[in-house]
C-alpha cells in the first residue's frame, strides 16, 4: 500500500505541475492536454487504488448535479461545443481524478501537503513583495492573458507567483493560512515564520477580496475554537507579539521609504472598498444592477433555467460599464443569468452544506477544508471562480477531502 501511495502522489504532483504550465503558456488550449492527461491518471489511480470502497458523498454528489445541470443547459440552449469541453475537464474530470487521488490518503496529509506547497509559494511572495519583481510573470505568453498583467497598471507588482492573477494567487493564500492553523508545524518558530510569510503575500496579493474573505474565516475560525471572547495570553505569546513589533522596527528603519510606498498602496486599495466611484467598485456594483435587472425582466423560464452559458459575458460585452467588458467579476450573478434560480440554488446549497458540515464535524480536517471553501463563495463575489481551472482543482480537491458530517476518521495521527 505503501507503494501505490507513493505512486500516485507521484502522478499527482506531475498533473498539478502540467495544470500551472498550461495555465501560464498554453491556456487557449490546455483542454487538449488536460483532458487526455485526466483520462491517463484516472485509469492509473483507479487500477493502484485499494479494495476498499470510497463513496461519494453528500456534498460530493450535489456538485456532480450541479455539473450536470450546467451540462444539459448547454445542450438544450445549443451552446457552443467548447463549453461541454470546458465543463467535463475543468470540473467533471478534476472531481473525478480528486476522488480517486484521495480514496487511499488520509485527509489530513493532504491538507500537510497543502501547505508546505503553500509556504514555499508564500516565502516567494515575500521575495516579490520586497522586490517588487514578479519571479514568473515571464511565463505569461498566451496573448489572450497578457492583458491580466498589463492591466493591472500601477499595481503591476502584485503578488502572484506561480499564479496566473494576484487575486487567484490570494484565494489560495487564504488557503495555505487555514492549512497552516489546523495543521501547524511542530517548531513554533517555523509556525510562526510560515504565517508571517503568509500574511506578507496576502498583503502583496493586494486582493480586497481575499482580505474580506481572511477576516471572515478567521472569525468563524475564534467561534468554532471559541476563543474569540475568551483570549489566554501565555509568555510564549508575549514573546512572540514583541518579537514581531521589535523586527517590524528594524524593518521600517532600514527600508522606511520602501515601506511607506506599501502603506500608501495598500491604504488606498483598503479605503477604496468604500468608493463607489472607484472602477472596481463601480463596476462590479453596475454588473449587480444589470444582472439583477436582466434577470427581473427576462421570461418564466429563462428565470428558472437561465439563458445559457455565455449569457452573461455577452451581456456585458453589450453593455460595457465605463468601457469595462471583460469580466463580469461575480460569480453569483454569472450563475443567475446563465443558468437560472434552479443553478443558482444548486450553488447555494453547496454553501450551506459546507456551512453545515463545518459547524457539525469538529476534526481538524471537516473544519479547514470548510473554511477553505467558504472563503472560495466569499471570494466568489468578486471573480467568476468557475472560469479558473487552477481554481475548480483546488475547489474539487476540497470537496473530495471534506466528508459527511457523521464520519471522523478523516485525520493524521
């Protein structure tokens, strides 16, 4: 058994690696590489797995309908053939080859490789951060995603790493922050340096999304410990706490100029959250608008059952707001429009069962993995999180590690 593990978390790792290549260089065509790819390492993992059965549960199948459901919308609105493409590899196929991936892994391992993978990636975001160089933005030659960078202006020297976009790269960072509370390392000092780094390139993301989304977790992180009325201070964490202020002074010192040019960027980002004239803001709030009244005015059916895939982006790109017509940037209202109040309530009752589940099961396990999606649907307010491939892995991967809220046996001993 010890041999099939390790042969499929060797083939894992190769697949998440060809995943983040195809993202930076070949992303108009990566289906052609993925798709084959999954079908390979499905039948590998499928014919090393053990004998013992792995059921599919709850959550896991109500994401199978939900798939489905968007499977047939694109059949019965004769959307384009890609779009059935898209969805069998990018969330069908993810799913899939994450179900068989972790049938022999105990939960919590993953969650352990989660992140380490995480704080090397955040050690590098440091680096970005202080250097303000993005180590492999470079890699970026597919010209239809050019435009993420030289779009971002003044803020070209956000956060990314391995990661396409700085928002992408901060709902994984949120992430490794949850991995890194519910598994910490056994070294304090380590712990603490892995957070540190962490929060640097969560900063550096300069992503108000994730930022929401990091305080909300950790909130729901203080109640279900509840710790968040009753704090211990212990002399570890006095410590520590002056460790931190001491460093945080020599820094502001010796790189004072640097580290104003930070707060006065991350300020501005911060305080931005506020104005609705700013164009983010605007635009995503003029996207809520024509979405909500699109859908108000639109026939029985196309409520219930939406107006196909695409629906939305074309609406945009139809009426720009201020010139924007990217993205529509809310993945609730994509889901409205194209799929209808029947898709939509597909994806809030995955919201809720996740809630339930997180509430209900107290292992380490239930609790991230649940906190990490309910930073995804937070961060969903703000990105079409379905559009990202690298995203539906991380999302499929959390489904299948999560269980039912009456199994325990899900941790590391």
């Amino acid at each position: 058994m010890l041999i099939t593990i390790s042969k499929k978390r060797i083939l894992f790792i190769f697949f998440i690696v060809v995943l983040y290549i195809c993202q930076f260089r070949v992303a108009l065509h990566q289906g052609y590489i993925i798709f084959p790819l999954e079908v390979i390492l499905i039948f590998f993992m499928w014919m090393w797995s053990s004998k013992q059965k792995k059921i599919l549960y709850k959550l896991t199948w109500i994401y199978i309908l939900f798939i489905l459901y968007r499977l047939m919308s694109v059949f019965f609105s004769e959307g384009p053939l890609g779009s059935v493409k898209l969805l069998i590899y990018s969330e069908f196929g993810m799913l899939l080859l994450c179900h068989f991936f972790v049938k022999d892994i105990m939960g919590g391992e993953i969650i352990k490789f989660i992140r380490n993978v995480g704080v090397v990636l955040s050690i590098l975001g440091v680096y970005e951060f202080v250097t303000h160089s993005s180590i492999f933005v470079n890699l970026i030659s597919v010209e239809s995603k050019v435009f993420i960078v030289s779009s971002l202006g003044s803020s070209s020297a956000r956060i990314r790493t391995i990661f396409m976009h700085p928002v992408i790269c901060g709902v994984y960072t949120v992430i490794f922050w949850l991995a890194v509370l519910y598994f910490p390392y056994k070294n304090k000092w380590i712990n603490y340096t892995a957070k540190v780094a962490i929060i640097i390139s969560l900063l550096g993301t300069q992503s108000r999304s994730s930022w929401l989304s990091f305080v909300i977790v950790n909130i729901m992180f203080l109640l279900l410990k509840k710790k968040l009325l009753i704090m211990k201070v212990s002399k570890n964490f006095i410590y520590q706490f002056l460790f931190i202020i001491l460093v945080s002074f020599i820094g502001i010192i010796f790189f004072k100029n640097a580290f104003a040019q930070e707060i006065e960027v991350l300020s501005s980002r911060l305080f931005n959250m506020f104005n609705t004239e700013h164009i983010g803001v605007y635009n995503r709030l003029g996207m809520i608008t024509l979405g909500i009244r699109t859908w108000i005015s639109s026939g029985l059916l196309n409520k219930l059952f939406g107006n196909g895939r695409d629906f939305a982006i074309n609406l945009l790109k139809r009426n720009p707001i201020r010139g924007w017509s990217v993205a529509v940037d809310n993945q609730y209202v994509t889901i409205l429009l194209d799929y209808g109040l029947v898709g939509i309530l597909f994806f809030i009752l995955l919201l809720v069962r996740v809630t339930l589940y997180t509430i209900k099961n107290d292992n380490p396990v239930n609790r991230c993995c649940g906190l990490a999606i309910l930073s995804m649907f937070i961060s969903a307010f703000f990105y079409d999180m379905f559009t990202w491939i690298t995203i539906t892995f991380i999302f499929c991967l959390l489904i299948c590690v999560m269980q039912d809220d009456n199994v325990k046996d899900n941790t590391v001993t």
